[in-house]
C-alpha cells in the first residue's frame, strides 16, 4: 500500500527554494460558539473554520490544507494547544506554508471519520488531536495525532520543503493513494453465507473479549462499549450459557457502577478508565454515555430485578438534568480538566479537605465506605468510590444499612455543596445527534416509573428538536442564536428519529412518530447509495464512496438504528421500496460482517429478526 504510506516520503528532509507570500488571512475561531473552536482562537495560529471558503483560500494560495480536529474535553487537543499551537516558531510556519483549518470533531463527524480512517490506515493508530496536510483539493497526503513540538517542527519543515520542490507530483501521489483505497473498499462478490442464527455467532465473539476478572470487554483501558453490551442483554434469553453471560453483566455493571468510571458524588460516568480494573478514570463526562448507561441500566434492571441498577439509571439521570441541562437541550460535554489546567481535579478529594467539611464521626465513616488508605496517585487528592458493600459496611459498623444510607446521602450533599465552588469548563453545544439519544433515554426512565421526575423535560426536548432543529426541510447538527453551526448528518437524522419514536410511543403524541418516520425515509434518499451509506451527502472534499455499514462506537450504529426503524415503524413496514433496500443491505451485512459481527453489535437483533 504503498501510495498510502505517504509519510515515508518525508523522512528525508529535501531542501527547498520556494518563497511564500505573507499570509493574507488571520484567526478567524474568536468567540466561536463551538467552545473548542473558540478556546484556539488567541492562538497566534492563523486558524480557518470548515467550509467553502477555506478550501477555495488552499487552492488559491496553492498551499496544502492543514487539519486540525479535537474536541473539547480532549485531554491531549489540550496539551497540543499548549505545546505547539501556541509557538510562534510552528504559527510562523503554519501561517506562510499552509491554509490551517481548526476542525471541531462534534460538529464534523463525517469530516473526521474520513480522516481517521485514513491515519488509521496509514499509521496503524489513529485518534486525537488528529492532524492531517491534504492537497488543496482536499486529497490526504500524510497524518498523524499528538506529536511533541520538536518532532512538529520537523514534520512542518519537511512537508513545506517536499510541496515547495514539487506539489505537482505529490498532487499525483494523493489523488492515485485515494483511488487505491476506494478500490479497498469496493465488494466484490458476496460471499455465500447460510442464514443461521447471528446471536450465538456474536455472544461467541464477545466471550474472547470478555474480561472474566473485572469485566468489560479487553485488558487495557476499558471503555463501558454499551452497544455491545445491550446486545448482550438482548440476546441473554435464546442462547445457550445463559447463566455465564448473565454473571459477565452483572460483574461488568456492577464495577462500573461502584468503582472508578461512576462519579460516586454527583453522578453520571466518566467516558473509560485508564486500567482494566475499573479503578482509574479519564475525567471527561460525554452526553452520549450517560445517555447510553441510562438505558443500559434499566433494562439491565428489569432483566436482573435490580433496584441498584435502577437507582444508578435515574441518578444518572438527575445529574444529566441538574448539570448538562440547558433549558431546551443538554450539552455535550465536561472537561477532563478545570480550568486551572489540573486533570480531574474537580472529583477529587485531599484528607485536608475533607476534614474541613465533615465531622469527626462523618470523615471515619467515609474513609471506611469511599476511600481507600493507600497513598493518593494524584497530588490534587483520592477519588470516592466504594470500598465496601452497603452490607459490609454495615456488619463493620454495626448499624443497619437505611441509616448507613441516610448518613452517607448527607455526606453526599456536603461534598457536592462544596464542589459546587469548583469550577469545570463544558462544551456548551447542544448536538443532535446525542441529544436524540437523551430523549430516547428519558423515554425508557418514563417507561420505568420516572414520568413525574422526566416527562416534562422530554416533551421539553423532544419540541426542541422538532421545531428549531428541524425546519420542516432539513435536519441541522447545532445552533447558537439560531444559526447554523452544522448541517445533520447520517448520525443525526438517526438518532433524533429515535428518539422521537421513543418518545411518540411513551407519550402518546403522534407528530413525533409521524417526524420520526420522515427522517427514516429521509435518512434512506440522502445517505443510501448503490447499496452504500455515507456519512455526509455534502462533502467538500473528495471522498470515500461511502460504507456498507457504520460499526457500533461508544454511539450505536446510525445504520442500524435506520435498518431498526424501518423493520418496526408501521408507515415504514408497508413500504415495499423500502422493505427490498432493507433485506439487501441485511443481506449484505450478514455475509460480509458476520465475522465482525462484535463491532456491529446492533444489528444482531435484526438479523435475526429478519
């Protein structure tokens, strides 16, 4: 593959003769209403926005475009800003060689797959800060993620000097490089495979990446991967080994409940833990997994009558509610850091701080129930999470757990009270996308008992998303003051119809349903093609032809969800159009990601179903 291993070309620094002209365009992400656009815009990085007008400024400047994409609560987009972004030395050369482009991953999802394929490809590795030089035609040519400035340094003057000798030929090498990897992806013929049950294929793909000892799936860092876990619980009840997969789900959600992904105090998860065994967490707080958890946890209390389960659920909830609410919609995300630039410092607690807060008899029983004695692996302080059982602590104490409870809730509040003086920076933008999976989520804790604490909310948000996201046209990402930050993507229309499906079902009203069956029929005219779907039907760069599936990520598979809807929707049923797209591209799936099947988690329902 040697055309997509372009970044060899630049291990041999080539001497350049080529003057640039002064730049003649400035910082344009200042007071931009994506946070992780705005915090780059002092940068004396001459950064540009996505769209039109920076990809005619590349071609015609003749300069590679330099991408850039991150988001907010990325710890290392950070620490790269920081480093590098904010060097003159690296601004100096961005700003005279490149056009730099500051990409917000959230609001140009379509954008930044494409991209991380590519580095996926051509490093083995990919994640972010993604950066990528393409041609001024949007062809990529070499990418990489967080590099310390010396390296930086090295790559920017061996990409300027290899452009300045000959941008032609590497125009060539880029555009042959992409349709070589366009071929990759072309089908071929579709391998004969026999209609058999997908759940028994799936559990056993699962069970070689199960974690018997602590849970989850892997032996690294260990990301709560929720699609396949509702998979899981959706299949518990028609395979064989049933009682082994129920004990993996109850191991899994109970560690990520009591030890170091769940914040004991205010609630919600954490987005993964930086060790297998649940005990040390990345501090970001993303939308989507706890809209996720949510629903994940109720059912796993009504398979398991599990009122823990529940209370986790709807305490997640509340927290989503009492923190990421923001009148009409929730935001994204919390950072990992404060803003003093100290990682998780806002969770954690110093025994310094806590004797200020708490009684004698309150710091002995906290210590015994949330805090471990070894010593703290961070000089901001120990994170709470349970040490004992409720009937551990009890028998330790001897007093019963109701009065255990109701101590350790005032605790709780103390804490909380005084974290409430921390401060935490958040992404404030209100996505489509995992807003939709919000009001999926506020639908099944509805359906659970919860209509009194969330009804009014979801109807709240679900208007929000039919009325001001939705124009009766078109489908947008996000907006600030009504405009449009981003166009919907695939993802989108997705994930905001199920929401709306959801929410028509526990609500009675039929306009959300009717919505809902609109942006399926919508979904399948703009982003299904030639068997084939694509993220984004407006690219401003050439891209891939689009794939035959997206694969389940910390958010299900858009694909699936579409496949989903159309199978269950009744206006969508009688659809014979559709009905034939729906069998052929299950049809597809079957015989080409049976083998992968783990990663496409939310189709196995379909499957064998269909």
């Amino acid at each position: 593959m040697n055309k997509l291993s372009l970044w060899l070309l630049f291990v041999i620094v080539v001497t350049s003769h080529a003057v640039a002209e002064p730049a003649p365009f400035k910082n344009r992400l200042a007071d931009h209403p994506s946070p992780y656009l705005a915090m780059h815009g002092k940068d004396p990085v001459h950064w540009q926005v996505w769209g039109k007008e920076a990809v005619q400024l590349a071609k015609k400047l003749n300069r590679p475009l330099f991408i850039s994409s991150g988001y907010f609560s990325c710890h290392w987009c950070h620490v790269m800003q920081r480093e590098s972004y904010r060097d003159p030395m690296v601004a100096k050369i961005l700003n005279t060689y490149f056009v730099p482009v500051k990409v917000d991953r959230e609001l140009n999802p379509a954008l930044d797959s494409h991209l991380i394929e590519f580095v996926q490809l051509t490093r083995g590795r990919a994640g972010w800060p993604l950066n990528v030089f393409l041609t001024p035609e949007g062809y990529p040519i070499l990418g990489m993620t967080y590099l310390q400035k010396d390296r930086f340094l090295s790559v920017l003057n061996q990409m300027k000097d290899r452009w300045g000798k000959d941008p032609e030929e590497l125009r060539q090498i880029a555009k042959e490089a992409l349709t070589e990897w366009q071929a990759m992806r072309q089908p071929g013929e579709i391998p004969a495979v026999p209609k058999t049950p997908m759940a028994p294929r799936f559990v056993a793909q699962a069970s070689r990446m199960m974690d018997e000892l602590s849970g989850g799936f892997g032996e690294q860092n260990k990301f709560p991967m929720t699609p396949q876990l509702k998979a899981l619980s959706g299949v518990r009840g028609r395979i064989e080994g049933q009682a082994q997969v129920d004990e993996f789900l109850r191991l899994t959600l109970d560690n990520m409940a009591n030890l170091g992904m769940h914040d004991l105090v205010g609630g919600g998860f954490f987005r993964y833990t930086v060790d297998p065994g649940w005990h040390t967490p990345h501090y970001e707080k993303m939308l989507y997994d706890n809209t996720r958890l949510v629903s994940l946890y109720l059912q796993a209390a009504a398979d398991f009558n599990n009122k823990h389960y529940r209370d986790t659920a709807f305490e997640t909830l509340d927290f989503m509610l009492r923190e990421m609410w923001r009148e009409h919609y929730f935001i994204s995300s919390f950072s990992a850091v404060d803003e003093r630039g100290r990682e998780g410092a806002y969770y954690l607690w110093t025994g310094q701080a806590l004797e200020k807060l708490l009684t004698d008899d309150e710091l002995e029983l906290v210590n015994q129930a949330w805090f471990d004695k070894g010593v703290s692996k961070s000089e901001w302080g120990k994170l709470p999470r349970w040490q004992l059982t409720l009937a551990e602590l009890s028998k330790r104490t001897r007093q019963p757990v109701p009065v255990l409870e109701k101590r350790l809730d005032v605790i709780r509040e103390k804490l909380l009270k005084a974290r409430a003086g921390r401060s935490l920076p958040a992404d404030t933008k209100g996505l489509a996308a995992w807003n939709g999976l919000a009001l999926s989520a506020l639908a099944d804790a509805v359906e659970a008992g919860g209509a009194k604490r969330y009804r009014h909310v979801g109807d709240q948000l679900a208007n929000y998303l039919a009325t001001k996201l939705w124009d009766g046209k078109r489908l947008v990402r996000a907006l600030d003051a009504g405009r449009v930050l981003a166009d919907g993507t695939l993802q989108d229309y997705a994930m905001v119809a199920k929401g709306l499906q959801d929410w028509g079902r526990v609500s009675g009203n039929a306009r959300y349903s009717q919505l809902a069956s609109h942006l399926v029929q919508i979904a399948w005219k703009r982003f299904y093609r030639k068997g084939r779907w694509l993220e984004t039907d407006v690219p401003l760069i050439p891209m891939l032809d689009g794939k035959l599936a997206l694969d389940d990520n910390p958010l299900p598979s858009a694909t699936a969800l579409i496949t989903g809807m159309t199978l269950t929707m009744d206006g969508l049923q009688k659809d014979k159009k559709l009905g034939e797209a729906v069998k052929a591209h299950l049809e597809q799936v079957r015989a080409r990601l049976s083998g992968s099947i783990f990663w496409y988690a939310s189709y196995v329902e379909w499957l064998d179903r269909d």
